[in-house]
C-alpha cells in the first residue's frame, strides 16, 4: 500500500495517534466503540517488529518520513495503512518529541481467557498487584528470556498492552499470551492442573530431534520433570509489588492455592522497583 502523506496535524486520518502522554486522552480514545473492542499504542521499531506478525490488526502506522524506507521494510505485506510527516508535525500530532520515528496503533481483538494460558503454558507467571507499566514491561521481558508460556494477572494489576508496558518490554508483551485472574479464587485452577498436562514434551517425541543439541537436551529433562510423583509440583511464579503482610497471610494463601507441596516458595515479595524487575529474572 502506498505511502499517504500527513502535512497537518489536525488531519483526521492520525486522530488516533494525537496526544500519546496524556492519559486521560487516551482512555476515552483508545477505549472499547461500537466497531472494535479497544486499541492501544506500539512505539519504536521493536515493538513494530514484533507487533506485525502478532494476533493483533494493524490500523495504521505513523512515520518519520525520513525513515519511510524503514517502515516499509519492516511492514512488508502487511495491509496496514502508512501515514508518513515530517518531524515537526509528526512530534505536534502525538504531543512530545518522538525520537523514534515510528509509532502504531492496533486493535484488541477479543481478550484471552485465562483458561486458555493455563492449559497452553507450561512456566507461567502470576503477577499480583503490579500496578506500574514499566516494572511490568520489566516482568514480561524476562518471562519471556527464560521461556515464559503466559502471564496471568490479578485485578489490580496494570494493562499489559499500554504504551510503556509494551515499549519496555521491548514489544514482547505482543506474544505472550495473557489474561486477567480471578483473585484469589482463581489460583485453585493452577494447582488442578498436573505438569504433564502443561508440559508439551511430556508425550514424547516421536522422530529425529531437528532442534540441535541444547534443545534437545532441554526437551529430555523437560520429559523427566513431567513424569513421576513430582509431575505435579508448581512451576509458577507469583510476583508481588507491595508491602508484605506482617503476618504472612498472603504468602500462606498463595502457597495453599497453587500446591503446598514443593518446599520452594511460588512467592517472590518484593517492595521495589529495581528489586521486583531483578525478581522476575531469577
């Protein structure tokens, strides 16, 4: 699709892209219509990478036009229409100087249900209370770095898919399945599940192992930790952003709700910012 060219900022075609650092803008903007159940912003070339072959649509995407080659490289055949500015206007239209040069907005879709991560995942994280975008940009970066299936969130915790969550995350918010949990309730449904039901190596492989000899090595041990009495030992991860309770009340809930069994705590409490981005990397 050819290049449209924006040389006004009050065009109506880059309505969706104006005033990005304003937040009570962009609720009442990107918010659920009667055509679509909500968009969200993707800023900078990763998250534009990884937003392309996603599950979500493309409804356009907003240039620097001295980076159009760029853009068109990086969109490929995707029908998503590209509206290219110059640099002033473009900074005038999302409201501050975007030294990236590329920004895109793109549909919800329909949410995911938890039951659905659940039963595809295998290592899943539990983020309870993480109400900052950027420690939860942090959180999904690093799930995925060490093999991250899905995350699952409590009410409280902030939208994967908000601007920053999904920049700091370095556009990995875009593929790894999430999806809201009912708390605390909802953490019975982690411990019903056994290992082997989540582990998608634990039926075997039949054939010749064409992933090299690392991987294969992982898959074998992954098979061995699916197996036996321990098949149903929780491999989930609960990270906290708040202040511990002195009695440890939560702690202990969250230990009886996702298996009691394993002598290592499912929990990691943090109090931090630094402290809960370096958690979820261990």
């Amino acid at each position: 699709m050819p290049a449209i060219v924006i040389t006004d900022a009050a065009d109506p075609r880059v309505a969706d892209f104006r005033r990005l650092n304003d937040a009570a803008f962009r609720r009442t903007v990107e918010a659920a219509g009667p055509f679509h159940k909500g968009i969200f912003v993707v800023e900078g070339w990763l998250g534009l990478e990884r937003l392309v072959p996603s599950r979500y649509p493309i409804r356009a995407v907003l240039v620097d036009a001295a980076k159009l080659e760029r853009a068109e490289e990086v969109l490929g055949q995707s029908p998503a229409p590209l509206l290219v500015a110059d640099r002033a206007a473009l900074d005038e239209i999302v409201g501050f100087p975007l030294h990236r040069g590329v920004v895109a907005v793109a549909d919800r879709g329909l949410p995911v249900l938890s039951s659905t991560v659940i039963g595809r995942g295998r290592r899943i994280v539990v983020a309870e209370g993480v109400n900052d975008a950027e420690n939860l940009g942090s959180i999904i970066r690093n799930a995925v770095a060490l093999g991250g299936d899905g995350l699952l969130l409590d009410p409280t915790s902030c939208d994967p898919l908000t601007r920053r969550t999904v920049r700091v995350s370095v556009g990995h918010a875009l593929s790894l399945p999430f999806a809201r949990l009912a708390w605390p309730d909802g953490l019975a449904t982690l411990r019903g599940v056994r290992g082997d039901d989540r582990c998608p190596d634990a039926a075997g492989r039949r054939g010749p192992d064409r992933r090299g000899p690392v991987a294969a090595r992982s898959a074998r041990r992954n098979r061995r930790r699916c197996r036996g009495p321990r098949a149903d030992r929780r491999r989930d991860r609960c990270l906290r952003h708040r202040r511990p309770n002195p009695d440890g009340t939560w702690r202990r809930l969250a230990q009886r709700r996702c298996g009691d069994g394993d002598r290592r705590s499912p929990l990691v409490l943090v109090r931090s910012r630094l402290s809960l981005d370096s958690a979820s990397g261990q």
